[in-house]
C-alpha cells in the first residue's frame, strides 16, 4: 500500500482549487505588507497528529470543515478528497 504524504495531500488540494477556480494559498501579502485570508480557499488544517479540508468562508475571517468529519488519517482524508474532487470533474463534464 502506498504512503500518503503531505506533498500528496498538498497537491490533491492544489487540484481542487483549481477545478473550483478559487486561491491555491489561504493567506497573501498585501501591498501593505500584512497577510490576508483569500476568500474561497480550500487547505489543509493539521491538529492531533491527523489532517483535515478546510475552505475559508466567503470574507476570509473563518474556515468550514468540507467534510465534517475533524481531522482524520492522511488516508482517510486522502480519499474523501479524491471523491471529492471526482465529483468536482464530473459536475464540470455535465
């Protein structure tokens, strides 16, 4: 069975965002030299030794859960967002 890595989970989340046409980085340094949340952005959230698919809220100031689920296995996560991301490209092909 093949290790799923954070580079991996990277990458699927990148593809994500871009199928969904929203920012690959939730944060960007502003003209003004402050970071700011960029709306719509789908990453990864870490705690407890597990992972999870957060997408930050419309005005950026909060993040949701995509699955509801907290933070699970890379495996677990890994497949819910490959799921995911199948239904993404099959709405796109309808």
């Amino acid at each position: 069975m093949e290790r799923i890595t954070e580079k991996f989970l990277q990458a699927v989340c990148d593809r994500i965002n871009r199928a969904q046409g929203t920012p690959l980085k939730p944060y960007e340094k502003g003209p003004d030299g402050q970071y700011h949340p960029q709306a719509k952005c789908y990453h990864l959230s870490h705690a407890y030794g597990s992972v999870s698919l957060h997408k930050m809220c419309d005005e950026g100031s909060g993040v949701n859960d995509v699955f509801g689920c907290g933070h699970v296995t890379k495996r677990n996560l890994s497949e819910r967002m490959f799921a995911f991301l199948r239904g993404l490209e099959e709405k796109e092909s309808a």
